[in-house]
C-alpha cells in the first residue's frame, strides 16, 4: 500500500515508474451528533482510499481534513472553510500533484455538503483546463445502495455514518441515539442553522451495525474501484 506521507521522495519516483494515480482523500472536521467522532467523514474516506489502495497500485496522499460545514456551523468541534478557500486549496493540490509527476486525480470526499461539492467540483475542472491530467471527484456516500438502508432519507450521522463508524472505529462510537429528523426550511437562508439541528443528527443511528457498516464500506470500495477504471481509461487531451 503506497501511503505517500509514509513514503521518501526515492520511493514516490520509483512508484512514478510504474503508475501516475493517487486518491486524494477530503473529509471536514464537524459535530457528528453526539455520539460520533469530529473527524468521521475525513476518516471515512481515508479508510476507503487504504482499502482500495490494498486492492491495486495506487497512491493515497494525506487527506484535507477541513471542508465547508454551513449546516453544522456553531456546533463545539465544527471547524469550517469557506468555498473559495476550498477551491483554491484544492485547485493548488492539483496543480501540485501535476508537477509532481502524477497524471490522474480522484478526489475522494467523504463530506457531500452543496457548497463543499461545489467548490471541489470546480477546482477540478479548472485544473483540467489548465493542465493535461485527468480528474474524477467521488462521493463515498453516494456510493452507499439506497436498498441496502433501512431508514428513508438517512443522512448525517445516521444509520449509514454510525454504521461505517461501528466497523471503521467501534472504540470511538458513544451509543446509538435515536432517530432524528430536524425540521429545516425549504426556501428560507439562515445565517444559523444550529437551533434547527437539534443533537446535530439527521437520521437514525439505532438501526445501525457493525455488520451494516461492513457492508457499506464494501460498496464504497467498488465504487472507488470503477471510478479508478473509468480515470485510467481516459485520456488528457
């Protein structure tokens, strides 16, 4: 497995040789209810990254763990960036990577906020106008069979995150609160979305399991595996 925050320079070059991909892993440092670890959605996608990086040649570089959290802003341990600052960091990360030697990008984000995506979404293609790489941005969570879920509409630290969470870190999962579903408005643009969240959860994390989540991940794997196939295969012009 080539972690590359593991790796010298002599061995990157080396790896070069062979092959020219790498997952960067994104992920936000954010209240998960009260039950989940900050760090979940970074942790998440790393985890996947690793896991694929077992299965083929590829590089995994080290995650941005901060993104843009506008639903769970105010809420202790929610640490936001803006948009703009996002996609100038992820812009730059690219272009880095570019000169570095590396020729195909997935960016693996495990937090699915609009702005967050958006932002991601057009650095990537503005990197890949600028540069002859080719990039894919990729979802873990969307990833996940809606089938394989019980409760319609689980979001947030619910079912699917407690889930993944039991498998990934079950030391760092404090019990299985109860369903919750906070009212939000459709239309209306808060500067505060926090008196809306409740506990912070949108979804039920008592339906959650080990096994659940190790199935989850599996999906996620494929996913991420199909995405690599579809990257590989493409050609920068």
């Amino acid at each position: 497995m080539m972690l590359m925050e593991e790796m010298s320079w002599k061995e990157i070059e080396e790896g070069l040789h062979e092959m020219q991909t790498v997952i960067l892993p994104v992920g936000a440092t954010e209240e998960h209810g009260p039950h989940l670890p900050v760090f979940t959605d970074t942790l998440q996608a790393l985890e996947v990254a690793k896991e694929v990086a077992r299965r083929r040649a590829v590089f995994v570089a080290p995650p941005v763990h901060y993104g843009v959290c506008r639903s769970t802003r105010g809420f202790p341990g929610t640490i936001s960036i803006g948009p703009e600052t996002l996609r100038r960091l992820t812009y730059d990360l690219l272009i880095a990577f570019y000169e570095s030697g590396f020729r195909n990008i997935l960016i693996l984000t495990g937090h699915a906020g609009g702005l967050h995506l958006a932002a991601l979404r057009e650095a990537a293609e503005t990197a890949a106008v600028d540069r002859p790489i080719g990039i894919s941005l990729v979802t873990d969570l969307h990833l996940i069979e809606k089938e394989a879920v019980e409760t319609p509409g689980d979001g947030h630290s619910g079912e699917i995150e407690t889930s993944r969470m039991l498998f990934l870190r079950e030391d760092l999962v404090k019990g299985l609160p109860g369903r919750h579903f906070p009212k939000r408005p459709k239309h209306l643009i808060l500067k505060d979305m926090r008196p809306l969240m409740g506990n912070g959860i949108v979804g039920d994390p008592s339906k959650a399991s080990r096994e659940k989540g190790q199935r989850f991940m599996e999906m996620a794997v494929q996913g991420v595996l199909e995405a690599l196939d579809e990257l590989e295969s493409y050609t920068p012009h």
